[in-house]
C-alpha cells in the first residue's frame, strides 16, 4: 500500500471538501479512531466498504483510492476493459463479489483439509488396531477393517467432489 499516495488524496480532498476529520468519520460511518490511523497509514488492509464510502463522501474515485491502497493488481486481474468505466458502485459490487469468492475458496480448502486430516487419523487407527490384533490383542475382523475403510473412503468423497465454479464472480 502505498499510504503516501493515499494519505495525500485523502487529506487534499477532505481539505477540498472543507470538512473535518471528524465530520468525515461521522459521514462514513467509520469510527474517527479508525480513520485517522488510514490517514496516518496505519491500517495496512483497509476494508472496501471504508473505501467506498470515504470516495462517496469526497467525491473521489474509487479506482484511484483502490490503487493507492495496493489493490491495482486485483483491478488488473479482474480484467480492466471487462470493468473499465463501471461506477464506482459496480466496482465495488463486483470486488465484494471477487472477495467473498476468495473465501467460499478458502472455506472449501479448510473443509476439505479437516476432512483429510479426520480420514487420516481413522486410517491410523485402523492400522494400529490391525498390529494389535495381529500381536495377540483385541480380535479385529475382517468385516470391521473393510466397514471402518469404507467409511473412510466415503469421507473422502468430498474431498474428490469438484469446486463448484459457479460461485466464482462472473459464471452467474
């Protein structure tokens, strides 16, 4: 993030605008705490809807605000000519929609590590169980080897099931 850059545009605009600080937190809603550590740079991740309503307040382009808060590579993934002159509405619309994407796929990738790391361990118990019982310990039969391996293998299942690709912004 380029804060300079940011605390720049900001502060020129809030100038412009011939509001305070404090009149601008009340504005946008963000807590005055929260904007004067954006102003002095020391929010280093600020949230977009912060972002989106300090450019509706000040009348600054939201593209520029994004810019200088280190999100350029995003607009540039996100296929500028596919989102070249949208409102700044739109824009941010179709960043919270990249952004909660983002997540459904981290959330799919943390579902499917707690379900590998279960299956693992059952697996581990199942191979434990067998060296018992092959050393003499408690009998494991087996009808109970193939039923707790097919259990494990149906676990699994949802591991192999594709990402639903629908959720991903742009394939409504």
């Amino acid at each position: 993030m380029n804060s300079e850059k940011l605390q720049n545009l900001l502060l020129n605009a809030i100038d412009k605008k011939g509001i305070s600080q404090r009149e601008l937190a009340k504005l946008t809603g963000i807590s005055r705490s929260t904007l004067n550590d954006i102003l002095n740079g020391k929010i280093k991740k600020i949230k977009l809807d912060d972002l989106y309503q300090i450019s509706i307040i000040l009348e600054l382009n939201l593209e520029n605000l994004l810019e200088a808060c280190g999100f350029k590579s995003l607009i540039k993934s996100l296929n500028t000519d596919r989102y070249a002159g949208m409102s700044d509405r739109t824009l941010k619309e179709k960043l919270d929609e990249y952004q909660q994407s983002e997540m459904n796929l981290l959330d799919w990738d943390a579902k499917k590590r707690k379900i590998s790391e279960k299956v693992s361990r059952d697996l581990f118990s199942i191979r434990n169980r067998i060296d018992l019982s092959d050393r003499g310990g408690e009998e494991y039969s087996h009808s109970e080897i193939i039923a707790n391996i097919d259990s494990a293998i149906e676990e699994l299942s949802a591991v192999h099931e594709k990402y639903d690709y629908s959720k991903l912004p742009g394939n409504k």
